[in-house]
C-alpha cells in the first residue's frame, strides 16, 4: 500500500474571476494554477494525486494537467455540485488508497513542497494526532478561516469568516491555509458526520478539524495566498516570477529586474536575460546567451552565446550558437537561424532556415524559403511567398548574394555562388555561379538638371 497520497480540490465555480475560464486553469508564469499546488504534492512525496473537478471542467483541468506535468500519477473525480470544500474532500477520499493523505486547494499557487514535508513531519512527531494543518499569522485574516485553540494550545476548531461568533474570534490573527495532511480512515469518518448548518449552507471540510485531533503548525504567510480573484492572481504572479527569477539566479544565470521568466522555461549558467524580456512556455536559452531588454521570446531554443539584441519577437523557432538577432527583428513560427547567422533590424522570417552564417541584416521579409550558408541577402529584399491562393518557397544557394531591394517571386531557386543585382525582380532559376539583373538601362542626360531648376523657378517668381 502506497504510504501518501493528495487530494487537490479544485471544483469550485470561481465566481469571483468574472470568467468563462475555470478558475484553477487561469495561468501564472506560464502554468496553470493548479499545476502547483499538485506539484508540491508529488515533490512532498505523494505517490498520487486525485483531482476533484466539476463535471463541466474535468476534461479541460485533466487536458492541462497532463500537459503541465507529464507523467505524474494522477486521477481525476468528478464532484457532482458544489457543496462545499467538505464534500468534495469527502468525493476525493473515495479514491485515495493510501493511509496518509494531504489534502490541498487548488487555487493556492505558492504553496510550496518544503511546507507540505513540514507539515508531514509534524503529524509524524505527534501520536496523539490524526490531522494537521497550516496556519499562519496575517494582520488582516478577513476571509479566512480562523484557528480556534483550546487553553493548552491545541486545535480546538476552524471558524469560517462569516460564522465568526464574537469578538474574541473576530480579534484572532491565526488563519487556516486550507492544506492538510491527515489519517485517511479518521479523515472519512469525520466528513462522514459533518452537517451544512452554516452561514453558507456549505459542507465545510473545516468542520472535520473539530472532530478529530489536530494539530496547527504555523508556516510562512507567503505560502498560503489563495487566489479568488484578479487581482489576487496578479500579486500571486509576482511573487511566482520572483521566484522563478531567484532559482535562476541561484543558477548562476543574471536576471535583471523586470525580466518575466516562466516557470517552464530552462536557461543555463552565465546567460544574461536584461530589464523587460519576456520568455514564455517550453524556451530554452543556452549557456552566455543574452536575451536583451525588451525582447519576447515564446516556445523556441536560443543557443549558447547567442545575442538577441533589444526588443525582438521570438515565436516557436531556433536561434543557434552565437547567431545574432535584432534589435526589432521578429522571427515568427518555424524559423530556423543556424550558427553564427545574423538576423538584423526589422527583419521578419517565416518558416524559413537561415543556414550557418548566412545573413540579412536589415529590413526584409524571408517567408517559406531556405537561405543557404553565407548567403547574403541585401536591404529591403523581399521573398515574395504568396499568390493569393498558396505559400510558395524561395531557396538560395550557399553563398549566393543577393543585393538590396530585390523581389525573389516565390517559387524559386538562385544557384550557389549565384549574384543577384541590385533592384532585381527575380521571376526564373537563377543558375550556380551567375548574375541575375533585371532594371531599365539608365541614362544620363547632361546639364537637363540645370534647365530644369532655371525654369521651375522662374514659373514660382511669375
Ligand atoms: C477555505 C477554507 C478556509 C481557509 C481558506 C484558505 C473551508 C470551508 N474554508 O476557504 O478556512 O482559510 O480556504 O484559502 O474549507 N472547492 C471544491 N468544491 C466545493 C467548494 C470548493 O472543490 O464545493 C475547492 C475550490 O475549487 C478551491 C478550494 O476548494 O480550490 C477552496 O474553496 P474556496 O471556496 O476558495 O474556499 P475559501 O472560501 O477560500
Ligand atoms: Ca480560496
């Protein structure tokens, strides 16, 4: 029989986000809340977790989870309504095998596992008791549920905010976190006699405290900040970001203040990531890569001492080994820039590779094409991928040149080593080795300049 196992309710409405988004799927840095709270339970040693959802949120809270935390032994239970935190501890209990069990919220964010062992170590050290729980001392405990101990100190009961009975409980500063870790079988057994006869006509799984011997271990504040509405998610955000910040920065890599790092995201040492730079999902950055100020980078691999300079848009793409991007350059989906490739400002790429030490550095759009290694492509040079109907590819040929202001008319091919002159609309396969020009023969016409000035403005005198 597996030792402990977790019990995460998270089938409440949520009311208070205003959202058509079940709460517990609302992100924060880059995870959904509930992601947390199940991976400190898995991290404090739960063999399995069992996840309370209503039956109109299983599917997209069991779809998250999976996708948050693959792998993890998890199961999903449905609470028919919601009757309150007693009866959907009550439904998740039918499925806990274990004898020990941790209860938690789905919405707290912050809990972390470290809290979760101290919590288990504490039932552990007192025979006598059947639960513990988390409290802790907030200034302002409106809302939360207060921790009522009896003259020797022991837990006596919980009181909800809104079944405060006197002042002597309204004055007490000790408040529930709402994660405990109890005896599986005393745990049933005390839901199994709890009643609604409350001010919100609720099972409260609070209530299960008072019936069986409990124990309160007082934690940091920070850990139990539950999330019930907007404003509450952002300050949780903030502190998650801090702390993903912090770990990197214990990492040996610089963060800067400012930088909003997800929770998914990998760097490795002596990376720097400036003031205002954004790295969203599954990124990656390499080893003394810097990701400059202002720069957003989502689901893509940046590699060992890259630089991507200020404020360029990274999506779904690679950037290899010391390859230089921006500043404002925007690599949509697909791009792949190999080593030492230089993507420079106001470049835009789409589904194209840009081989090893090719470069475009200013002002172009390479859409669907492949650019081969150490091309050239010139100022303002367009890959002109699309007929209205279709993507059509460009591909360039290794170290081919193509100068400023050419249009590449989308499919084709410019051979290796090939030239492409200045200006040139390039509608045919340009061979290896040679010089496409397409542009009107210019002329010279001597001292017309002059003329014209004498006439234009003798016209303005009148
Ligand atoms: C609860 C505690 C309170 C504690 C606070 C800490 C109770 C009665 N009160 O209050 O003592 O101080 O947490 O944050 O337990 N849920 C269900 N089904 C339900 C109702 C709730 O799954 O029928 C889930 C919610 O999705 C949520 C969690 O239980 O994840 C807590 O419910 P919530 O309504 O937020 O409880 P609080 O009022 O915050
Ligand atoms: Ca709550």
């Amino acid at each position: 029989m597996n030792e402990l196992e977790a019990v995460v309710l998270a089938a409440g409405q949520g009311k208070r986000m205003l959202s058509g988004t079940p709460k517990v799927l609302h992100p924060a840095a880059g995870r959904p809340l509930v992601a947390y709270p199940v991976r400190a339970a898995i991290e404090a040693g739960a063999s399995r977790v069992v996840v309370v959802t209503s039956p109109s949120t299983r599917d997209a809270v069991s779809a998250a989870l999976a996708a948050a935390l693959p792998g993890a032994d998890l199961e999903f239970v449905v609470q028919e309504s919601p009757r309150g935190t007693g009866d959907a501890a009550r439904v998740g209990l039918t499925r806990v095998r274990a004898e020990r069990v941790m209860i938690l919220c789905g919405d707290t964010p912050l809990l972390r596992s470290d809290d979760l062992c101290a919590l288990v170590g504490a039932l552990e050290q007192d025979p006598s008791a059947r639960l513990a729980l988390l409290s802790a001392h907030l200034e302002e405990p409106a809302g939360y549920g207060r921790v009522l101990r009896d003259p020797d100190g022991r837990v006596s009961a919980i009181r909800e905010h809104r079944d405060l009975a006197s002042d002597a409980e309204r004055a007490i500063r000790e408040v529930n976190a709402g994660v405990y870790v109890a005896d599986a079988a005393a745990l049933r057994d005390a839901l199994a006699r709890i009643r609604s006869d409350n001010a919100q006509g609720e099972l409260y799984l609070t209530d299960a405290v008072a019936l069986v011997s409990s124990l309160a271990l007082r934690g940091d504040a920070s850990a139990l900040a539950g999330v019930n509405d907007r404003v509450q998610l952002a300050d949780a955000e903030a502190l998650l970001y801090r702390r993903v910040a912090e770990r990197h920065g214990a990492a040996g890599v610089t963060v800067r203040s400012g930088a909003r790092i997800d929770d998914t995201v990998m760097i490795e040492p002596d990376a720097v990531i400036e003031s205002g730079v954004v790295l969203r999902g599954a990124t990656s950055v390499g080893a003394r890569a810097v990701i400059d100020v202002g720069s957003v980078v989502t689901d893509s691999v940046v590699g060992a001492e890259a630089q991507v300079k200020p404020y360029s848009v990274i999506t779904s793409s690679s950037v290899g080994e010391r390859a230089q991007i921006g500043p404002f350059a925007h690599l949509r989906p697909d791009s792949a820039i190999e080593a030492e490739a230089h993507i420079g400002n106001f470049v835009e790429t789409k589904k194209t590779r840009v081989r090893r030490g090719a470069k475009a550095n200013h002002l172009a759009y390479l859409g669907d094409g492949d650019v081969g290694e150490g091309a050239n492509v010139g100022a303002g040079t367009i890959f002109c991928n699309y007929d209205g109907f279709q993507k059509h590819q460009t591909i360039i040929g290794e170290g081919a040149f193509i100068g400023s202001d050419s249009q590449l008319v989308a499919p084709v091919t410019v051979g290796k080593q090939a030239y492409v002159a200045t200006g040139t609309t390039v509608t045919r396969d340009v061979p290896d080795g040679a010089l496409a020009i397409g542009r009107i023969k210019q002329e010279n016409k001597a001292g017309y300049a002059s003329r014209l000035r004498a006439r234009l403005s003798a016209q303005k005198r009148g």
